[in-house]
C-alpha cells in the first residue's frame, strides 16, 4: 500500500489509543462548554464549532495512527 492509499485506511486505535482519544475529546469538548459562555451565535461562531469538530477528527486520526491496535500473531 502506497501512502497515499494509506491515508484513507481505517487504523483501529489500542487500547491505549482509545484512552487518549477520549482525552482529547475531553479537552475538545471543555472548549466548547467554555466557548459558548461567550460567543455569540453567528456565522463566525459556526465556523469555529466546525473547526474543532475537525479538531477532533484529527486528533483521533493522529492518534490511532500513532497507536494502532495490533492483532496477535497466530499459534502455529
């Protein structure tokens, strides 16, 4: 698989993987509790909900790229 195929394959996170995914999207989503106290609703306050979404997409990506689950080998 060349890298560019790569970048659209789904990598399963670890067990630990999942942990730092949920991380992230703890710190993702204080963010957002905190950002709505004081944006206003507008189109600029949209934006800004659409880019920590993507925020989050990455961060999961990066992470479970970082921190592939990884099958056992099987007994002979």
């Amino acid at each position: 698989m060349n890298e560019l195929e790569s970048r659209f394959q789904y990598v399963r996170p670890s067990a630990d993987g999942i942990v730092l995914i949920e991380e992230a999207r703890s710190i993702i989503r204080d963010a957002v509790t905190r950002l709505q106290r004081c944006l206003p609703p507008c189109r600029e306050t949209a934006l800004v909900w659409t880019k920590l979404e993507e925020a989050s997409m990455w961060a999961n990506k990066a992470i479970a790229f970082a921190h592939p689950h990884v099958e056992p080998e099987p007994l002979p």
